[in-house]
C-alpha cells in the first residue's frame, strides 16, 4: 500500500514554553528561488521602503535583492486567519522510533504571521495577481461550507417561484 503522506502526520500549534515568535511584517514571498537553508543576516540587506505610491488600492513598496529592483505591497490574511512557520519536530535523543512512528510526519509550530508581502521584479502588484485572488478563495469555502438555515431555504424557494 503505498503512502499518502497523511498517514501518521501531526501539527503542534502550540509551543513547549507558550511562547511564539509573530513575524508579522517579516515574511516577504520573493519572485525568486534561495537555495539556501540557514541563519542569514536578511535585514542587514533586504530593506523595505514604502515608495509613497498607491496602484489599484495597493501601497506600493520597494526594495532591492542582488541588484535587482523589487516592486510589492503587504497583504494582512484575512480575518480569522493566521499564518504559520512549520518545523519538523525533533524527537531528541532518548527516544527511539517505533514502527507506528517510522512513516510519521510531526512538524510543530515555530511563529506565526498576520499579514505577508509579495514582491514582483516585471511588473507592479495588482489585484488580478494570482496570488491575490488566491485569498478571494477563502471567502468562497467559507460560504460553501456555512451550514444553511430555514430561513437561506425559503428565500431560494420563493426565488425559484419568481422565475417561473
């Protein structure tokens, strides 16, 4: 049987000592790929200014990574959701893993986000971006998903009459 990869997976969204880091303001989605994975002094470099500018109730910002000229905006999520730094949890040393535990995935929450920019370097951020619309999404599984009421019910019946 092969492995769906949900089999035996776990996300801790609290930490041991209750304390989170919020990196909101500090996650930044680049139009590139860092093929690097480690401590970096990031905000000695990569500095953010707001340009003053507004482009389809956008605030622009700007900033420069190896030369190059980035234009973006900072996006809040939405209300009532959150962002999140996932790390594989360690097991430590004293602990050996079963057999139910050699296929699992336990991952733990390391911070957390309200809001992220997204940075281009073609072209100024707008509204018909697809990342952008992505969040317009959300609002859609929440209407799906929102149990309906007798009320929702008789106004579609009386609806349906109407257009008959």
């Amino acid at each position: 049987m092969e492995d769906d990869g949900t089999h035996g997976t776990s996300i801790k969204l609290k930490s041991e000592n209750g304390v989170v880091a919020d990196l909101s303001g500090q996650v930044h989605l680049l139009p590139c790929s860092i093929k690097f994975d480690g401590p970096s002094s990031v905000s000695d470099y990569f500095k953010p200014k707001s340009t003053g500018l507004e482009v389809e109730g956008l605030r622009l910002e700007e900033a420069h990574f190896r030369g190059r000229k980035l234009q973006g905006t900072t996006l809040s999520l939405p209300e009532g959701y959150s962002g999140f730094v996932l790390g594989k949890k360690g097991r430590g040393k004293r602990k050996a893993p079963s057999m139910s535990e050699g296929n699992s995935n336990c991952w733990e929450m390391n911070a957390k986000f309200k809001n992220i920019a997204y940075w281009k370097h073609d072209s100024l951020p707008s509204q018909h971006d697809t990342f952008l619309r992505s969040f317009h999404w959300l609002a859609v599984a929440k209407a799906m998903h929102q149990p309906v009421g007798a009320e929702d019910l008789l106004s579609a019946s009386i609806a349906l009459e109407k257009m008959k």
